[in-house]
C-alpha cells in the first residue's frame, strides 16, 4: 500500500466524506482516479470536518499501478497537494497512527495566556470526553499527550496533540479553554468553536516519509481570508518550496 500525506484549505470543500452532489476531499480524489482509470482501493487517516483544513493527513491507496502513476494522477486532483509518501504493507491501516497534531488558531484579543494554560493541564492524560464530542458509540476514553498554548502573529495558537480524537472534541477543548470554569469534565464541552480555525497538522507513525519532488515550483493558491488562510498559504508554500517539516514556531 502507498501511504501519501497531502495538504488542502478546507474552505474549499464541503467535508472530507464522499457525498452526492457536494465537493469533497474523498470525493475530488475518488472522481479524479475515476477519470483517469485508476482503480484503487482507499483508506483515509482523519477525516476532517467541514472548514477545516489539513497540511499533514494521510491517505493509503491500494493499487496494481505503481507510486509514479499513481502521483501522476493525482496530480489533477483540484486543490489537494500530495508532498510525501511512505510505503507498507496491504493490512496496514492508516487510522492507527501513533499521534494526530491538532493546531487551532483564533486571533489573540489579550486573553490571559497564564490562566489557559493552568486549564489546559487538566485535559493532559486519558480521561473519559463523552461530553465533549457528539455520540456515536465510539469509546470515549481519549489520551491528550499535550497542549501548547502559544501566541504568535497576532494569533492566539493551540497545540494539541494525542492518539486519537473524537469528533469535535479538539474544538469543544479549545472553546473551554476559552470560555469553560469549573470542572470541564462536569461542565462539559458547552462551546464549539467554529471549525475554520481548526488545521490537522500531521498524522504520524513509527516511520517516516519521503518527500516527493512534484512541488518544486511556488504553488499557485491564493487564500482571499485572513488568519488562518494566511497560515495555511505560508505553509504551503514551505512545502512547495522544498522546505521540508512543519514544525510549532
């Protein structure tokens, strides 16, 4: 199985999932294999929500056809930029990683920085996050590894990463780190902050990847928001550029 980690601004999609009648990421990748006769058989690592962008999520595709081919094709996918890849065996599955990185940005209005940290210590260890995120029948019990609290450009920067999430729960995290007092495993993750300033960062295992050489020229995107698109323009950019790694400023 090829594994390829690729980037995309998620303003420009209508979710990760392949719907009907809607613009997706599943979805632009599986029309454009589609049109060029590749027959493959996908497995995705995260599958982001509606308006959140992603610069490090991981894709497996299983396939007769070698890498370059594969690279070649997916190339024609509309605003996804496939930069590495790694290469295992069929089993594997890429929703297994070792950690996700979480990044959510939101414009720093002189939030006590000191105060949030002190309250991001409480999500640090496995702990039981049914109340924040929506039920699906998944356990609930999820490990934070960590959660940086930084401000940078004018941005107000959380970093925070684990195994695994729950859907929602690293918004709802942040809106109580916001805006929560008490006990947030009481009180509950009562506010969801909007998903535009939510980015996946990486996705990563015990290996690495190999950057591809497909982006040696600056990327033509052009982001018409603030914050956020400015980010994710930069970052891109960086990758484009051959400037390998996305590492916390």
């Amino acid at each position: 199985m090829h594994l390829l980690k690729f980037a995309y601004d998620g303003s420009l999609f209508q979710g990760y999932s392949r719907q009907e009648g809607k613009i997706t990421v599943e979805g632009e990748i599986i029309n454009t294999m589609e049109r060029f006769g590749l027959k493959a058989l996908l497995k995705s690592s995260s599958r982001t929500d509606r308006s959140v962008s992603a610069l490090g999520n991981v894709i497996g595709i299983k396939s007769e056809r070698n890498l370059k081919d594969i690279i070649g094709i997916l190339k024609n996918a509309r605003n996804l930029y496939f930069y590495a890849y790694a290469e295992v065996d069929d089993s594997f599955n890429p929703r297994h990683a070792n950690e996700r990185w979480y990044r959510y940005m939101t414009p720093y209005e002189y939030q006590e920085i000191e105060k949030i940290r002190e309250k991001a210590n409480i999500f640090i260890g496995e702990h039981d996050f049914s109340l924040f995120s929506r039920r699906d029948g998944r356990n609930t019990l999820r490990r934070i590894n960590s959660i940086e609290v930084k401000i940078q450009n004018d941005f107000l920067v959380f970093d925070i990463k684990g195994e695994s999430f729950l859907w929602n729960m690293v918004r709802r995290v942040v809106g109580y780190l916001l805006y929560g007092k008490g006990d947030p495993f009481v009180e509950g993750g009562k506010y969801n902050v909007p998903p535009a300033g939510l980015i996946l960062m990486d996705v990563s295992y015990n290996f690495s990847f190999t950057r591809l050489e497909i982006y040696k020229k600056k990327l033509d995107i052009i982001y018409q928001e603030i914050g956020t698109r400015n980010f994710l323009y930069e970052s891109l950019r960086r990758i484009s550029e051959g400037r390998w790694g996305i590492e916390p400023q």
